[in-house]
C-alpha cells in the first residue's frame, strides 16, 4: 500500500474524497480550482527554482510504503515550502506539510521545518514538528490504510467546502455508491 501526502491532507478535509480518490475515482482533472492551484504553484516564484528544488521523498513504515512531493525544498536551512491557494482547509495543509517533515525526519533530515505559502493572500505561516505530531501521524497511517482497505465508501460529509470540491457533483448527485 502507498500512502501520500495528498492522503493526509484528503484525511483532514473529508474522508469521502480520501476513499475516492485512493480507490482510483479521480475527479482532479476536471476541477477548474485544482488547475488554479497548479498554475499558482508554477507562476508564484519564478526566481525560486534556482534557489530550492521540488523533491520527491519516501519511505517504509508499518509495510506501507509513505512518499510525498514537495513542492519547494531548501536544503541548506532545511525548510519545506508548500504552496497552497487558500487557506480555508489550513489545518489539512499543516498536517500535510507535518507529514513531509516526518518523512524528512524517517530519512535522517532532523530539526526541519515548513512554511505553508499563500501567495494570493500574501501569507505565510511557519509550520514546526513535535513528539505529539509523530505520534499523531504515525496514528494516521493506521487509520489512513484502514479506511482506504474499506469496501465501503463513507457518507457525504454535506459542509460549506463541499460546494468547491472537485467530487461535488460525483458526491451529490443522489446516485449511491
């Protein structure tokens, strides 16, 4: 089984779309909201890419195998930059970027930290790793592969982020599951 940063921040946000989307039912490419995030992710800092890199990292753990995409790495002062459009589901976006910083942590890169980047809020919020989120997200890929390994798809959660998700019409057009 293969658990991605994605899966932590789906996990956060609405287990529904976190089963969907891990059982192959992918509705990313036809959501506009997603492609903006994208496009803010390439135009945001062009001067970046000569100081920090995207980097790719995984790993084993419990006999999963956990892997993540980070957007904007600085190695020299060991700093996660993560790019994010809004910060209307922050918390998801934290527990993604703690996530990658266990990663980092699994592979031997201590003390790092993150910076979740909102450039159309022109905001920045640093993001830093205790004992407690290990404990929270080594938790979280437990309960991540149970519900993945689940025959069932869970309810519609029906809140105000629905409207802008990517599953919406997948989830609310009263076609069961």
């Amino acid at each position: 089984m293969n658990i991605n940063g994605i899966y932590f921040n789906y996990y956060q946000v609405c287990k529904r779309k976190l089963w969907l989307f891990a059982n192959g039912i992918n509705m990313e490419h036809t959501s506009d909201t997603v492609y903006d995030g994208k496009l803010l992710h390439e135009t945001s800092y062009p001067q970046r890419a000569e100081r920090y890199e995207e980097m790719l990292i995984s790993t084993e753990y419990e006999d999963v195998a956990l892997f993540g995409k980070i957007d904007y790495f600085d190695a020299r002062n060991k700093v996660i930059h993560e790019i994010k459009r809004s910060d209307k589901v922050e918390e998801a976006h934290v527990r993604q970027v703690k996530f990658y910083l266990w990663l980092l942590e699994l592979n031997g890169v201590d003390g790092a930290t993150g910076i979740l980047e909102y450039p159309k809020l022109r905001k920045m919020d640093e993001v830093l790793f205790s004992d407690e989120d290990r404990k929270l997200l080594q938790k979280s890929v437990s309960e991540i592969r149970s519900l993945i390994e689940n025959e069932s798809c869970p309810p519609t959660i029906n809140v105000k982020i629905c409207k802008n998700c990517s599953y919406f019409d997948f989830c609310y057009s009263r076609e069961e599951i």
